[in-house]
C-alpha cells in the first residue's frame, strides 16, 4: 500500500509563484499597469504575508475573521495581517460589503447581532428571516476583515485557467499525485488575440459567474470572439426571463431586442406575438 504523500508546509506558496511566473511568462501582453503592479507588490512582501495571502485565496470567500487565521507555518500572523492591509490585500470593511457580511456571518452571529436591538424575533426562525432582521441592527463584527485586489487576481486566474477561477485546489491534486502535472496544460494555452478579446471574455464570465439583476447594458463591451458573444446572450436571456416571469413584460423585451443570435431572436418574436394576441384578445372583449 503506497505511503500517503505529505506535502511541504509550505507548498501552496510555491504554488501560486509559479502560477504567477507562468502567467508573466505567457501572458504578458495581457496585462494593464494594475496587474503588473499586483505582481510587483506580491513579491516585494515578506514571505509570512505571502503566506498568509495564498491561504486566504484559497479559502472560500472574501470575508474573515482574524482569529480564524491561525497557521502553523506562518510566524508572525499579525505583522503580515499590517503588511497586507498596507498594500491593500487585504482591507477593512465599508458600507458596500454590508450584503456580503450578512451572507457571510452564521446564524449564532446574526441573532447576536440582532439581539443588541429591540426587535421581538424567536432563534428559531429561518436564516433567511433573521437576515432581513440583521440588516436593520448591522454592525461590523469585531475582528473582520475583507480579501482586497480580488478583481485583478481573478483576472489572472482567469488568463491561467480560461474560465473563472477561485481556488488553487488543482495544484493541491498534481502534488498529491491525483492529477498528473501535464494533464491541465492543453487546456491552458492563451485563448485570445489580444488584450481587449481578453478583457471582453473575463466581463462576461464574471458577470455569469456573479449573476445579479442589476445590469447596466450601456456600459457591456463588444463581444470579440464567439464564445463571449454566447456568453453576452446567455446573461440577456436569463435577464429576459427574469422579467417574463414577474410579467415586467417591457422591460424583458429591452433584454430579448439586445440578443442577435438564436435562440434569444426567436423568443423576441414569441413574446411579441404573445403579447399582441393578448392585447387583440382584450381589445375584442371590451367591444
């Protein structure tokens, strides 16, 4: 029976350098200033604080609390918490991040939280119920802080892995002998033309990846290859039939009359033909 493989303590930082190093590498011309300056202030930090990074990206989410990072390998963990909030890794809190925290928080925090106010509620009621009531007594936790950068890291994990990516775990496998070491690299060759096809392709998948009904479609950039432009029609469709669904009907077609391809122009003409049979069929009646 083979020994089960133990992995050097500090492993997942040789990791994400290299994963770094490969992305300058093949992906240079990919790059705006804020990305260069990402990597250069990546390396000039200590290697507790690098450390301390790497294991925040891979763990699931952007919010934490401090005494939750506690790691065996890294010396000094408050110094590097100092050194990454310099550099912005990492930052406090602020108003926008209020949704998040409440998603964020389990339930014990949530009815402490309500509990300082003088609202009536039982403990028992759902997660989601106690949440509405959180959101009217909120204040931050003691202790918590935010991931920062994460736009520009996603956006290198993207080029890396073609798709949106949050986590390192597939480096975690080929070291464990799960996955061989050569068998993700056809998958990851540079997919694009250039910086802007690159750009408009990482825009959609996130917004596929962080759907939300909140879209401003003036500000979407054209699509530059097929599968960002499939990737542009499916958010317009299941934008569409949101709406459709709450009977907004003006507003879905607004999504629908933005689509140019199939099967999103077929449905324009579906809906249009509903809704004019119904405005027909109304106009009959009131005669």
């Amino acid at each position: 029976m083979p020994h089960p493989i133990e992995l050097p303590p500090r492993y997942y930082l040789s990791h994400f350098r290299e994963l770094l190093e490969d992305i300058t590498k093949r992906f240079q011309s990919f790059l705006r200033p804020v990305h260069l300056d990402f990597l250069k202030e990546f390396y000039g930090l200590s290697e507790d604080a690098q450390c301390l990074y790497v294991r925040m990206v891979n763990r699931k989410g952007a919010f934490f609390f401090k005494d939750s990072l506690s790691y065996q390998e890294i010396n000094n963990i408050p110094a590097g918490l100092i050194e990454l909030e310099k550099f912005g890794f990492i930052r406090m809190p602020v108003a926008r991040d209020v949704e998040g925290i409440i998603n964020f928080l389990p339930k014990d925090d949530l009815i402490a939280m309500i509990s300082s106010g003088t609202l009536d509620f039982r403990k028992s009621w759902s997660r989601e119920k106690l949440k509405e009531l959180a959101m009217l007594h909120f204040h931050v936790p003691d202790g918590l802080v935010v991931q920062g950068r994460t736009d520009q890291l996603q956006y290198l994990l993207f080029l890396f892995f073609g798709k949106i990516q949050e986590s390192l775990t597939l480096y975690t496998l080929r070291d464990l002998g799960i996955r061989k070491a050569n068998s993700y690299q056809g998958s990851m060759k540079a997919k694009f033309k250039s910086l802007e096809e690159a750009e408009a392709h990482y825009f959609y998948a996130r917004l596929n990846h962080e759907f939300c009904l909140q879209f401003d479609l003036t500000s979407w950039p054209i699509p530059l290859n097929t599968e960002s432009e499939m990737l542009r029609e499916g958010l317009l469709l299941r934008m569409a039939e949101h709406h459709k669904k709450d009977e907004n009907y003006e507003e879905a077609l607004s999504y629908l009359r933005g689509c140019v391809t199939h099967p999103g122009r077929e449905r324009l003409c579906r809906l249009l033909y509903q809704l004019t049979a119904r405005l027909n069929a109304r106009n009959y009646y009131a005669v």
